[in-house]
C-alpha cells in the first residue's frame, strides 16, 4: 500500500444511467470526456472524430460497420478491424447516397471510416435526438442494447435497414468475401458534431480521432500521439492531456490478453519516460484509468514507487463494479 498511501484524491467517476436503461449508454472514457470536455446533449465524444476530417458542427456522423450473427442476435465488430479501403467506401458510398436521395437527409463522404449526414429539415425528422452508443462502446456486444433510441428511432432504423438490404448483393461485398475480408453491411450513428467547446487543456497529445477533434473543437495545441517518447514541447505546458492508448484493442475486443499486454506496455512506456525524464517529471500529474463504464482518478505521489499496480494497489481497485441498481 506504499504507493497509494503516498498517492491522494482518489476519486471514482461514474458514467450516468438513463431512467429506464440498464446500463450506461456512454463509457466510462466518453464520459469523462463529456464532462471534462464541457459537451452537451445531443453532441457526442465519438462524433468529434469528423472534426478534423471535415464534418461541419451539428451534424450527424455514420460509420461503415460490420455486423455477424451470434447464435440469437448480431454483435457489432471493432470498426478498426474492418480495413476498408477508400476505393470500397466510395462505392458503398455511392449507392447509398443514391438510395437515399429521395429521403430527407443527406449524405456527404468525409473518410471512408467516416460518413456525415445532414437533416433537411432536422425539426420534423428528429435524427439529431437519438441517443445511442458509440461504436467503440458497442463494440463486441449485442447490438440491441445499444442501438439509437426515441421518438424518430423507427423512421432512422427503417433507413438503415434499406442500407443493409442494397448492400447485402453489392458487387464490393462480394468482391471483399471473396479475397477473405468481412462485407460492411452496416452503417452506425455516432451521434452529433459539437461545435466550439470550453477551452479543457493546452495541450493534448494522442493519435485518436476522437481526442484529436475534441482538442480542435476546444481550441487546444495538438500534439502527435505516444509511441515510445512524449513530445519535448509536452513538458512546458501544465494543464495538458496526455493519452495512453495501449488499452484500446482490449476494449474494443474485451480480450483478457489484450489487457494484459496494455498493461504490460503500459509499464514499459511509463518506466521508458521516466528514464528520459526523472521521476519527479510526473509530479503533480493525475492518472485516469477508464474502464467500460467507469473510471479511477488519482493523483501521483512526488516520488512514485513504480510498478505500483504490481506491489502496493489492492486488485479489488482495479476491478470495475457494476452500476448502483
């Protein structure tokens, strides 16, 4: 308990459930981002990743996805693992904003990981209303729970549903089953853009797209994300966000391996820095650990005992509860 003796305000932030929800729509990560970030309904964390690919505040980011059947229901894939090429994306592109012409929306392609769609007439439809989770959120898991829900839901899935059936015999899918890639026969809401969002941190560093949009909407200094080193310029700048992605896959897949070898990463970048940098580098550094529907906050002690994971924290802290009933 050496460490944590030493470490102070520890702190557990919950993510929010909805009346009637079993579970957090948001993870534990998109809600601190919301909170640390300032953003407010209907904008979400994830469709700040369009931000730097062009989609305009306000508007609606869709994400090709694949969906496979488990044995009573679909599970939505890591989008990641998708490896959809431009070339496929505007051809699937192409057919939907066609199919869709006449309904009142509108396509518009940013990426081919990332789709935006304009309302014509947002007040009647409603789309921009829906809550959902994010893919990252939803990744791995029955769709049902996570699927966009409210008033305008059905008008929205009977949209999507079309999408699906056009792409079920697209020339693309077949061609991609045939080289042994996974058909996209789906498209997945990541909520609304937000506009300008309260200035949160100087600095953030990360390569991922959703923090990269949430520092360009907040007007903060971006910086290249963390392989092996920190950016020199990191370190002259106190209130900075500094992102430690090495968690990612295990969340997206829920793999035991994969949280162990982001823990094992983890360590070594972290000894890595301090290596370079001294110990007292994280003086008055804060660490969030989020998990899927929380996260653990503390504060580093001066001189941190490292490896504390391994010698001074009880388990029992690192295991995410579920939610108070």
């Amino acid at each position: 308990m050496r460490f944590f003796a030493r470490a102070g305000n520890f702190s557990l932030f919950r993510a929010p459930v909805a009346d009637g929800d079993a579970l957090p729509i948001e993870s534990g990560e998109e809600a601190w981002l919301r909170e640390r970030f300032s953003l407010t309904q209907p904008d979400t964390a994830a469709a700040a990743a369009g931000r730097m690919a062009g989609a305009r505040p306000g508007t609606l980011i869709l994400r090709p996805v694949h969906l496979h059947a488990g044995l009573d229901h679909l599970v939505l894939d890591p989008p990641a693992h998708l490896g959809l090429s431009d070339e496929h994306a505007q051809a699937l592109f192409g057919a939907a904003a066609e199919w869709l012409a006449a309904e009142p929306i509108t396509l518009r392609y940013l990426s081919p990981q990332l789709w935006e769609v304009t309302e014509a007439q947002p007040e009647r439809t409603g789309f921009g209303n829906l809550s959902g989770a994010s893919s990252a959120r939803a990744s791995g898991r029955n769709i049902d729970l996570w699927l966009p829900r409210g008033p305008s839901a059905r008008a929205w899935r009977r949209l999507m549903n079309e999408v699906q059936m056009l792409w079920h015999t697209h020339p693309v899918n077949a061609e991609r089953e045939a080289t042994g890639l996974k058909p996209v026969n789906a498209l997945w809401l990541e909520g609304v853009v937000p506009g300008g969002l309260p200035h949160a941190f100087d600095v953030v560093a990360s390569a991922d797209p959703v923090l990269i949009g949430l520092a360009h909407a907040s007007a903060a200094t971006r910086l290249p994300g963390v392989v092996d080193t920190i950016p020199a310029t990191f370190a002259n700048h106190q209130n900075a966000l500094l992102d430690a992605p090495f968690w990612r896959e295990a969340a997206a897949t829920g793999s035991d391996h994969a949280w162990e070898e982001g823990w094992r990463r983890f360590e070594q970048w972290f000894l890595s820095i301090t290596d370079q940098h001294g110990a007292k580098w994280w003086q008055d550094t804060t660490l969030v650990l989020t998990g899927e529907s929380s996260a653990h906050i503390l504060a580093l002690p001066r001189l941190p005992a490292w490896r504390f994971w391994r010698r001074t924290a009880p388990a029992s802290w690192f295991v995410e509860q579920a939610p108070p009933a």
